[in-house]
C-alpha cells in the first residue's frame, strides 16, 4: 500500500508541474482600451485561436485528473 501511496505521489506531482505548464502557455486575455486595440486583431483573424483551445482543454483535463487524484489520495491516507 505504501508503494502506491508513493507512485501516486509522484504522478500528483507531475500533474502539478503540468498544469502550471498549460496555464502559463496560455495567452493572456487583454482587457482595456490597449488589449481592444492590440489584442482585437489578433482575435478577429484567429491567430493562436488553435493552441489556445487546445491548451484550455489540456489545462480542464489535468485540473480534474489532478483534483480526483487528491481525493484518493486523502482516502488512501
């Protein structure tokens, strides 16, 4: 039982480092006048649109692979 709790440690922790990962390679939403101006192109032509979708559902996944891990992990302790 110990080497589980250890294994799943583990995997908890690398889910940690990836979702920090995934939150940080996202871009930012601008909001003001400068993000309207800046920012409002970017979006109307779609730049970045594919891997910031993909990296907002990455970053779901692994927030909720990583809040059931902790569940189990706090039945198991």
């Amino acid at each position: 039982m110990d080497v589980l709790k250890i294994i799943l440690t583990v995997v908890q922790v690398l889910l940690a480092i990836a979702l920090i990962t995934a939150v940080v390679l996202q871009s930012g939403r601008s909001a003001g006048l400068s993000g309207t101006i800046s920012g409002g192109a970017e979006t109307l032509f779609g730049k970045k649109k594919g891997l910031d979708e993909l990296l907002g559902k990455v970053t779901i996944a692994v927030a909720i692979l990583l809040g059931a891990l902790c569940l189990i992990l706090a039945i198991l302790r």
